[in-house]
C-alpha cells in the first residue's frame, strides 16, 4: 500500500511539473514531408534561437516536436534529411503556453532558406 501511495505522488509531481513547463515555453511541432506529400521518416529537425540549438527527429509519420522553447521572435528552424536538401525557416516566432504549426516540404536539391 506504501508503494501505491509513492508512486501516485510521483506520478501527481511529475504530472504538474509537465504542465508546469507547458505554461512557461511553447512548443515548435509540424510535419516534414516531400513534394508529393509523403512524410519523411528521420528527418533531422534543429532549432537555433536564444537557448542555442534543440535537435529532433522526426517519427515514421514525418512528426516533430520541439518542447520547451521560451517566447522568441528569433528562432531558425532547419529540417534536413538524406537524399533531400536542407530547408531553413527563418524569423520564426514561438510564444509561451502555445504550439506552433512548421510543416516543411523538402525538395531534392539545393539548399532554401525562407
């Protein structure tokens, strides 16, 4: 009964911590895909902004989520995988207490920055 009672409280603690975080950074979260819209499955996902660089990979559904971000103005956002050229998103703003939608289409080729 001892070790129900601790691990609900460790799950209460780490349950508010998650949200507590949620109401003080936003989240950066989109879809990296090709041109005929197929997802694309690890496909790396770096973030640069005030907190320097958050990295990521994207899941078997082409997902991304970047968690944690204070509110900016200033981030750079650039998706890349093999065979694909780089694609950097640029002035992307995030605000606290918010998810922001980046889909990225990459193309084969050169490099673009938005």
């Amino acid at each position: 009964m001892k070790r129900l009672f601790v691990f609900m409280v460790l799950l209460a603690v780490g349950f508010g911590m998650t949200q507590a975080q949620e109401l003080t950074s936003g989240t950066l979260e989109g879809v990296v895909q090709d041109q005929d819209g197929n997802p694309i499955a690890d496909a790396l996902v770096s973030v640069i902004g005030p907190q320097g660089i958050k990295t990521t990979t994207t899941d078997s559904k082409g997902r991304y989520a970047v968690r944690g971000l204070i509110g900016s103005s200033e981030y750079k956002v650039r998706a890349e995988a093999p065979g694909y050229a780089a694609m950097i998103q640029s002035e992307v703003s995030i605000s606290i207490n918010t998810r922001t939608q980046l889909p990225f289409t990459l193309n084969k080729g050169v490099t673009e920055e938005v």
